[in-house]
C-alpha cells in the first residue's frame, strides 16, 4: 500500500463489516439489532441508499466519513436483557467503550506487530479474524517500528484490523529519529482508516542530527520531538479531539540513557504526569511478572498530588510466556523482572516447551487474578493489554481461563461451555492446571469417532451399530464456526487447531517466515538494543577491520555481552564449535549464527536436547557471516562446484539487495546445464526457493517437529534487517569520523551468507570446507 493511495472512496468498502458490528462491552451484535435504527440516521445521509452501505459507505453534510461507522449498538444489561443505543460518532474511541462497559467488567486488548514477510502477513489475517471471534477484544494494537521503519507494514496491519475486520484499532507512533511529514501522513492515513487511538510513544532516544531529513519542513520551538510529551501535545495541537492517546508507563520504571538512575518510577513519575496533562486519555504499561511492582505503581498513581491519574484509564501490559528461551529474551530487552519464585516454575520444565508455556498460561493467569483484586476497589472497568507475539494459543488459554472474555449475543452459541476444564494432554501425560482459576472450557468438539457409521440428523439413531448422532460421531453438533468452535481451535483444539497454531514454537531467529510470529523477538523495529553509551563502551570506535574481528572474538570468548546484530551470549552447545567460529572471524568472516551437526541424541540431553524428553533431535551445521566481496567470490565459486550440489546449500545477498542461492531449481538446473553445455536452456527455467530443516527432533507419537528452517524469504528478511544494523551502528559516530567511514564502506562491500552442510553425519565437514 503507497501512502498516497489512501483514497477514502476505495476504502470505505469492505463486505465483512456488514453483518456484525461492535456493541459497547466489546461483544458484536448482528445487522438485525440495528436495523431499526438506521431510519434515523438516513435523515441525515444524502447517500443511504442501501442497508449494505449504511454503516461505512455513507456520507454526511459537515460530518467526516469515519465518523459514522458505528452509530447503534446494543447494550447488554444482563445475559438476558438488551438494549438499544445510539452511540455518539466517536464510539471507536477506547474511552468511550470502556465508559460504555458495566462497572466492575473485564476487558482486553491484543497487540500485533506487522509480520516480516507476505506469508505472515497473510497468515496473520486468518488468525486476526479468528482471534477476534473467539477471543473478543475490545480492541487491538498494531506496533510501530522506532523512526518509522515498519510505517507501511503498521499502517497495512491497521487497515486490516479497522477496515476490514471492523477492529477497533489503537495505533502505536513514536515521534524520534522521523521526518515530521512522515509523523503527519501517518495521522492523516489513520484518519482515512477510522483510526480514533494513537499510543504516543517516544521511540529510541532522539538523534535529530543524525536523521535529520533534508526535505522536512523546519520544525518551529514547540515541535521538536525528544519525548513521548512532545507527540501528546503536537496531536492535541494539530488534530484536537479526534484522537483517543494513550501513553507508555512502566511499573518498574524505564531503563534509559537520559537519566542517572537505573530504573526508577520515582524519576519518571512528573513526566507521567506531563504526558497526562498534555492530554493523554489511557496509560497502557510494560509487560510486567512482579505483581507487587504493579500494585505499588498503580497506587502511587492513584494518589499522586498532581491528581493526574485520578480517573485515568491504567492498562497492566502482560506477555503471554511463549518459550523460555523468548521470556528470558524479551524480559532481557524490556527490563522486566521475573520474581525467583516464577522463575523457579519456568526453570523446573525448561527443557519442554509445551509445558513453558503452560506453566505461563498459570503464571500470567494468577497476575491477572491479583490485578482483579487490585482494581475490584475503584469499581470500575478493568482492563488488560496482550503482548501476543502474533500467535494465539497462550493469549486463547489465559483470556478463558480467567474469564475475560465478554459475554455473547444470543445468536452465538455459547452451549458448548462446560464449567470444568479437562486435564489438559500434552506429551501423553496431564498438565497441571491447580494455578488457572477459574477456567471453563468448551466440549471437546473436534475429533472423530474411529467407527465408521453413517450420520443421521436425528438425535437418537435406529440402529446405532449403523449409525449415529452427529455428537456420537464426534463431529461438530453445530456450524464449526461458533464462537467457542473458533475459540477452541485458538487453543489448538483438534485438526483445525493443530494448523492454526502450528507455528506456536519459533525457536530462535531461524524460524519460520511464513509464521507471522516470524522475527517478534527483536523489539520495535532495525535497533541496536543498547544506548549510545552502552554502545560506545561495547564496542569502542572501531577504525580497522582488525577492531571489529576483535568485538566478535571477544563476545565468542564470553568478554563481551553483546555484539551490534546480538546481546545475547551463547547457547552452550556452542561450545562444540567455538574454535571453529573464532577461525572464521579472525579471518574477517563475521560469524552472526551458528549450529554444530547433531546426529540423532537423546532429546533430554543437557547441551543439545529439547522437546519432551523421551525423543531424539539432530541438526545440520550452519554458519551465517558476513564476508568482504573479494573473499565472498571464491568461496562462492568453490561452493558453486558440481561436487558440492548435494553437500551443501548457501543464500547470499549484500546491502543492494543482489542474491544468489544454490537452494533453487534454477541454480541447480544451471549448475547441471553448466556442465554439459547447455545455460541458456536451464537458465529460462523458473526460480523456485525452498525450504531448509536444519533442526528437527523425533518423539513418539508425534509428527516429526521441525523448530528451525532456513529458506530464501526468512533470509531476505533478516539480511534487510542485517544491513541496517550497520547504518544503525555508524550513526553513532561523528559525521564524517573514520568509524563512521569503516562502517558505512563495510556495509556497502560485504555479503551476508549462509551455508548449511547437509551432511549432518559428518561433524566437521562445514568447517572442513570453510578453511579449506
Ligand atoms: C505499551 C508500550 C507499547 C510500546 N510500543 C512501541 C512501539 O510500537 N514501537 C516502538 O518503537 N516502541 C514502543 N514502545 C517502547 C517505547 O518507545 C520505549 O520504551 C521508549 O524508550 C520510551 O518511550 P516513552 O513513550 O515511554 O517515552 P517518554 O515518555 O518520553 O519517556 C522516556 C524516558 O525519558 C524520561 N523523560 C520523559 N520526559 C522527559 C523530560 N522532559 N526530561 C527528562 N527525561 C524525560 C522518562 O522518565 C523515561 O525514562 C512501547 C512501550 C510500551 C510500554
């Protein structure tokens, strides 16, 4: 989607928001709810032929088109009594649902980032809708790469989400290292969508020199971006009321660069205040695992002097645990504590990522439960915010299972409720759920009868050895598609659930492109994750290639804890091949990604198992570098032999965006064709990628799981993402300075590659063939 294609007429459309519309406590209501009411709005519209128009192909004299998209809606008094609304026209605005909900109600909201790639994003559609079924937010976020690096991947997520989902959508902005006209184009775009919700959000520390963009209009003294504030007052200013804003706050205080002490609510508290004041209308937080941080911030906020958070709307932002590998990451990357009690839980099945997740399905489950108590002394509505990562399994367990998710209409069937929740099966053997108060799940509705009996309507079947029940036969009693179908397949329920959440375990960088929970771990966008300072004292002013060989051997040698492309330090089976990987950069091959070769060891083992522990796992060896052009020639023609065609495959790409692959047909038909003669012939034959298993583990009773894949997209993605880490990296030196200078020629010369030896047999054989 270009930016200036934003016309409102070729987005007013949209056949999916004709049948449901959102109601005031989060739930939707049928066409027919509202159908008499729109006699009353017709008098206003001069275009209100039809009811399919009505609601958001109409316009009205001195009202803006967005602004009519919701104008009924049905209140629900109790499960059996309704009542008829008329909303006011800025009903998408958060505060004014949550004003419209009961006191004491539950409500939530789910946060999206826009996926790496074409596949995730289409992928991520199908989980949206179903989410939004199942689940029933009562909106959704869409993030926004810090400096506008994802603006067009947010802003067609938020279309998605608002236009074509009928979501109510609160986009993320941040107002550093951006032009100001992309600032205000996005506020106008989201405006075209039916944006009413912006969280306002600094982003990375201001570097206005460094990104200063030559065509900005100059800014006047009141519209310099260096804080969150800054963005509050310029949309207050520039668009008044239009916008519901919500701002960041953080329960334990925010790890930054700008002031002295570490983490400290106290130092951040008159800025809180200021965003308040600059007309912020919601707090949403930092994911947070220490509940007791929490109720000391949002009681210091409750009686803070100012007044400020008085009757702010305070919405606690809780990560579902998806893997232990990913919490200790993101709790790394947010500063968030996880308490040793929790941590303990988490450590006790660490080694089985299904139970991980569970155990976090109780541990977030039990948050929820305190912050319940906590906020039940202000009787008002309490809400909560999803970091979901873009999967659905945890977030689907922890919204039922502490009963978050807002009552249906009648037509929905909620028959299929049962109060007690089954043992859940995971690996052949019960999951505890002592911990998940509270839960209630549905009739296990999927599944098959392994009987092969014919299925008759009636309930009670002649000749049940013949025929049965379409309960008997354990298929759906009703359309798959109710709302405790869709929920239950969010658990990953039965066949449809097992494919709707099949990528519920990216392990690593190296996951699956097509996943739309592909590349979540690494924050908001191309960033080095450390400040200037903590930069500068990493990694010092680099002024010859010999300086950077050193960064990378010192963090392989454990004597620095991050690198510009990682702050994380190694897995221990890197050990196996540390040797080998300090070869290769001293060489000047700096290595961003590795794996020994694994041939079939138990799945329990201490360095390199994982999954239940009653399997087996392998791997294949590869190494991910950037390699000087020169260099990246010959190892390119040596790699391009005959002989190499079933040993290994490689992808390769520099910052221009060239790429090159022997994972393709056509790279391997020319190879061929190269040999008899015949190149012009095998060169017309079409490029078709493919895709890597390079860890894959074997348990019984189960399909062959494969964590880890390296493909042609996921490459691309990351490569992209690679490349920007240099230019990051050389923003932080002076202009013109020689570090400055090393970096931006580095980036331009070198080659991102990766090599995967196929021959996971042969321990040693990548390594062989690299120092050949
Ligand atoms: C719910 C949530 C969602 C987020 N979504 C995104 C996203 O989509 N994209 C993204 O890039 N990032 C996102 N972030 C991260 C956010 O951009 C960073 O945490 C950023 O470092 C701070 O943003 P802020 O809006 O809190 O900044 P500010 O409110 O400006 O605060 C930043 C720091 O500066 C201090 N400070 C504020 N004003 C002043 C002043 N006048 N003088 C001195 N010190 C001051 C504050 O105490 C704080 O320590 C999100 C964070 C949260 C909690």
């Amino acid at each position: 989607m270009s930016g200036a294609a934003f016309k409102p007429q070729q987005h007013l459309g949209g056949a999916n928001r004709t049948a449901v519309l959102h109601t005031g406590d989060g739930t939707r209501c049928h066409r027919d709810h509202w159908l008499p009411r729109r006699a009353s709005l017709r008098q206003g519209a001069k275009e209100a032929k039809g009811f399919d128009k009505l609601p958001h192909a109409t316009t009205f004299p001195g009202v803006q088109y967005s602004t009519v998209i919701l104008t009924t809606y049905i209140h629900r008094i109790s499960p059996y009594r309704t009542e008829i609304r008329t909303i006011p026209s800025t009903m998408e605005k958060i505060t004014d649902k949550v004003a419209a909900l009961p006191p004491d109600s539950n409500y939530f909201s789910l946060e999206f980032f826009p996926p790496k790639t074409a596949m995730g994003f289409a992928n991520l559609r199908d989980r949206l809708e179903r989410m939004a079924r199942g689940l029933r937010p009562l909106f959704v976020n869409v993030t926004w790469g810090a400096g506008g690096s994802t603006a067009q991947k947010s802003l067609e997520l938020a279309e998605i989400c608002q236009r074509e989902l009928g979501l109510t959508t609160c986009l993320h902005l941040t107002c550093t290292n951006m032009s100001r006209r992309l600032l205000d184009k996005t506020l106008e775009d989201a405006k075209v969508l039916g944006i009413r919700n912006i969280l306002a959000l600094r982003g990375d520390p201001p570097r206005a020199a460094e990104y200063h963009d030559e065509n900005d209009p100059e800014p006047t003294d009141d519209e310099e971006f260096s804080w969150a504030a800054d963005l509050v007052r310029y949309i207050k200013k520039n668009h008044g009321d239009y916008f519901c804003i919500g701002v960041a706050a953080y329960p334990e205080g925010h790890a930054d660069q700008s002031h002295p002490r570490e983490q400290s609510l106290e130092h951040d508290l008159p800025y809180l205040v200021e965003k308040v004041q600059a007309g912020a209308d919601f707090i949403m937080t930092q994911l947070f695992f220490d509940i007791d941080a929490y109720e000391h911030f949002e009681n210091t906020l409750r009686g803070h002097p100012s007044g400020a958070f008085k009757d702010v709307l305070i919405i606690p932002g809780l990560m579902p645990i998806q893997s232990y590998q990913m919490i200790k990451r993101t709790t790394k990357l947010s500063h968030a504590k996880i308490p040793p009690a929790l941590m303990a839980r988490l450590d006790a099945v660490k080694g089985d990522d299904e139970k991980v997740k569970m155990e976090g399905v109780a541990i977030v489950s039990e948050i929820i439960e305190r912050i319940k108590e906590i906020k039940s002394r202000t009787h008002t509505p309490r809400g909560f915010h999803f970091y979901t990562l873009n999967l659905e399994k945890a977030v689907a367990f922890i919204a039922e299972g502490t009963n978050l998710i807002p009552p249906g209409t009648p037509e929905e069937d909620e028959s299929a409720i049962l109060p007690d929740f089954p043992q859940l099966m995971i690996n052949g053997s019960s999951v505890p759920t002592r911990s998940i108060q509270g839960l209630s799940t549905r009739k296990g509705s999927i599944g098959s009868d392994p009987r092969d009996r014919v299925i008759v309507a009636n309930p009670r079947p002649s000749h049940p050895d013949y025929e049965a029940s379409p309960s008997q036969a354990g298929l759906l009693a009703e359309p798959v598609n109710t709302r405790a179908n869709t929920l239950a397949i969010s658990e990953g329920e039965g066949v449809l659930g097992r494919e709707a959440t099949w990528d519920d375990f990216p392990n690593g960088r190296w996951g699956d492109a097509r996943s739309p929970a592909y590349g979540q771990i690494d924050g908001y966008g191309v960033s080095l994750h450390v400040t200037v300072p903590q930069a500068l004292q990493l990694w010092g002013s680099p002024k010859t290639t010999e300086d950077i060989n050193n960064i990378l051997i010192r963090h392989l040698k454990g004597e620095l804890s991050a690198i510009p492309w990682s702050e994380e330090g190694f897995n221990a089976e890197t050990e196996a091949i540390r040797d080998n990987l300090i070869k290769l950069n001293s060489k000047g091959w700096w290595s961003l990604a590795s794996q020994p070769a694994v041939n079939g060891l138990r799945s329990s083992d201490g360095t390199f198992g994982w999954g239940p522990h009653n399997g087996f796992v392998f791997q294949k060896a590869f190494v991910e570098f950037f390699i000087p052009s020169a260099d990246w020639r010959a190892l390119e023609a040596k790699l391009k032999q005959p002989d190499m065609k079933d040993v290994v495959c490689f992808y390769a790409t520099n910052a221009a965006g060239d790429f090159v692959s022997t994972d393709t047909v056509n790279f391997r038909a020319r190879m061929a064709a190269d040999a008899d003669g015949t190149t012009s012939e095998a060169d017309r034959r079409p490029h078709e990628p493919s895709t890597n298993a390079v860890t894959w583990g074997v348990f019984p009773g189960k399909e062959i799981l494969t964590p880890t894949i390296i493909e042609e997209v996921s490459f691309r993605a990351w490569s992209e993402e690679a490349f920007g880490i240099w230019s990051e990296w050389a923003k932080i030196y002076e202009k013109g300075s020689d570090t400055q200078k090393l970096l931006e020629d580095l980036k331009e010369d070198l080659w991102l590659v990766n090599v995967i030896h196929h021959d996971y047999v042969e321990r040693d054989g990548l390594w062989e063939l690299l120092f050949q």
